[in-house]
C-alpha cells in the first residue's frame, strides 16, 4: 500500500512507492562489503557505525539505499527539483595542481549520486486542467534579496482576491488556447509551450539515501521557496523512521 502526503492545495502529493526492507543493513553492509563481511540482521553496533560513517562523510555506502517516489508538483517545483540531479560532468577537482580526470571528480563530488528522473512527457499525453492557485500571494516587499519572498501585512482580503482572479483568468485561457491548439492539429510538443508554469506534472524520483538527505537539508530549511520547501516535509515524514533508525539527525 503505498504511503501518499498531499502537500499544497491537495492537488499535489508525495507517494513513497519502494524502499528497501531495512536501510541500516543496506548501508553497513555495502560499507563492511570492504573486510568480505555481510550480515543478515542488524544491532546497536551496526547504528553507531552507519552514525559514524555518515559524521565523517564516508557517504558510498549510503548511495546503496534508494527510494522511489512518485510527485505531483507543479512545473515550476519541479523544475527547481531536477537540479538534485545525477552526474556532474563538469566538475573539475584540482589536486596538487593536477586535474583528476572528470567521471572521478563527479564521484566524489555529487553528493545527488545515486538519482534518476522520469517525468510524464507532454510530447505524449495531454496535461489536465489542473494548477496550482494559492488564495495567498508572497511579495519581495522588504527584502534586499530579490529571491526573497514574505508575507505583505499592507495586503488586504481584497488584493488577494484580486491576485487569484488574474492568475485564474490567465490560467484558464492558457488552456483553453492550448486545447484548441492541439484540436486543429497541431503537435502537442509545440502546443504545450504555452501552458503556464503553476500546471501539474508528474514524476517518478529514485534517489539514494544520501542524495534524499541532502535533499532535505537543503529544501527543509527556512530560506527554502516555500512550495518546494512543503514537498521536502512531505518527503521527511515518509523518511523519517529510517532517518532515526540510522541515527541520521535534519
């Protein structure tokens, strides 16, 4: 059965699809995999290693857990998610003035190993008519940092009903176009370009548990965009009891 969190305006959600069985054993033994070790059950001992590997950043063993979920996000949250990416090919890392070669400095560089994407595709399908509107609009009134956004107490009832309204009125006649669009014949993948970004999408994420906990370190914390930031909580409620398991602290 699996494990839904609805986040937003219970349109969007967090499905925790799989996990393996018992993630601290997942990670002590591919880290005592070293000394030709394994075991079948795991104990206290096996805790405060996997605490000790993770407190001095010997984190391969932790790309051997994985979960897999399935988001329903607008584009827009989606889009800032895909940086928690795989790979990093330009990535250079310098050691005594020599270069290490580049599939090498991503390996020990990316701390997002261990992750792949798989979004629906609207070359393909037709996206539904579902957006994210929030009654409640954020402004950078205040804020030297323009990517700063707070609530505005100069805002009445009425100025934010007058927000929606526009968003909802430009919203519905985005779609409306791009359905007529595709009902006089032409390609969705061109059609779609005038969908706004607050649609709907989804997609399936297969991180490790390191990429998922750097993850929720980074989108966890205060200074997060706050709709991303409502999706990493959504997540650390469906990790959480690993994440304790493992003596691993947010």
């Amino acid at each position: 059965m699996l494990q839904t969190k609805f986040v937003l305006d219970n349109i969007g959600y967090v499905s925790l699809v799989s996990r393996h069985e018992d993630p601290l054993l997942s990670v002590v033994n591919a880290a005592r995999i070293s000394y030709a070790k394994n075991k079948e059950t795991a104990d206290d001992r096996d805790k405060r290693l996997a605490r000790f590997l993770w407190d001095n950043a010997h984190t391969s063993p932790f790309r051997h857990q994985h979960y897999t979920f399935i988001v329903k996000a607008p584009l827009f949250v989606l889009r800032q998610w895909f940086k928690h990416q795989i790979g990093c090919p330009w990535t250079v890392l310098t050691k005594e003035k020599e270069d290490i070669e580049l599939d090498l400095a991503a390996i020990m560089a990316d701390t997002d190993a261990g992750t792949s994407w798989n979004e629906i595709s609207a070359r393909y399908s037709v996206l539904e008519p579902e957006f994210y509107i929030p009654r409640v609009y954020r402004s950078n009134t205040g804020h030297a940092n323009k990517q700063v956004s707070g609530e505005d107490r100069t805002w009445t009832a009425e100025k934010h009903r007058e927000i929606h309204r526009l968003v909802q009125q430009t919203t519905d006649s985005a779609y409306a176009a791009y359905k007529q669009l595709i009902e006089q014949g032409v390609a969705r993948e061109m059609a779609r370009t005038i969908l706004p970004q607050n649609i709907y999408t989804s997609a399936m994420w297969t991180p490790s548990l390191q990429a998922t906990v750097h993850f929720l370190e980074l989108r966890c914390k205060a200074d997060a965009q706050h709709e991303i930031r409502a999706y990493a909580n959504a997540i650390r409620e469906l990790v959480e009891t690993d994440l304790a398991d493992i003596g691993i602290e947010l």
